[in-house]
C-alpha cells in the first residue's frame, strides 16, 4: 500500500470551504464527511481534512493559527502543465481566493499560489525534470 498524506486545516465556514473547493474541482468522501468535517480529495493517497476551528481544536493544546494574519504552512501540489498551474489559479481567484504573489516562471519551472477562503496558502506547480539544473541555488 502507498503511503497517504492526510492535512488538517481548520475552517471558518465547512460548507463555505467545500463550495470553494468544489468549484476548484475537488470532491470529498462523504464517509468522513459530517457537521465537522470532511475529507477532500486531491489524489488516491493525498486528503486534506477541513476541520470546523472547534473540532480542530479538540487534537491541540496549541492556539490555532490565523491563517490570514500569519502563515502556518504552505501546501504546494503538481500540475500537468503551466496551463493547468493557471486554470486552478484562476478558479480559485473566482470563488474568491487572493493571490499573495504573482506567478513565478524559472523556466523549467512555474508557480503559482493563492490563499484560499480562511487564508491557507496554496500553491500549484508545474515541473519539467528535463529541464532541470544539475543543482538548484
């Protein structure tokens, strides 16, 4: 079995979040799905679980972040093409995601990110191993 990655992110609004990411494409389990939380889709071994802040809450000692004010993480996924960097980018930015940078083009790379409904920064990526230098910095 392949490793999973599971990330946990605390939301203001549940059904506000999974309108967001429903209109970014993304689906959810409705098995792990209740007025809590849910489980959404991103591939076969990644799920980021949206967790009201009070359930969030209930795994920590620690102060929840604000995401808006301070970054807590950045989640950064691949994409098949620039292209594609671009149309997620865009259906983030009209289901009302803000883009912190521009895009950033290293030519064997490019980037793009946005900081979703309860500011979590997330970033799309488009790789070209071919392209790549024999040793970055």
């Amino acid at each position: 079995m392949a490793t999973q990655i599971f990330v946990n992110l605390a939301v203001n609004d549940l059904d506000r979040s999974i309108a967001f990411f429903t209109k970014l494409g993304y689906t959810f389990n409705a098995q792990f799905t209740n007025e809590k939380a849910t489980c959404m889709i991103i591939s076969d071994t990644i799920y980021v679980m949206l967790l009201t802040r009070s359930f969030f809450q209930t795994f920590t000692e620690k102060e929840i972040t604000d995401a808006h004010k301070a970054i807590e993480t950045s989640i950064a996924i691949s994409a098949e093409t620039k292209e594609a960097v671009n149309e997620m980018v865009d259906k983030a930015v009209a289901a009302g995601a803000t883009i912190p940078n521009p895009a950033t083009d290293y030519g064997f790379m490019y980037q793009h990110s946005f900081d979703d409904l309860d500011g979590h920064h997330w970033e799309y990526v488009w790789m070209d191993p071919n392209g790549m230098p024999e040793q970055l910095g």
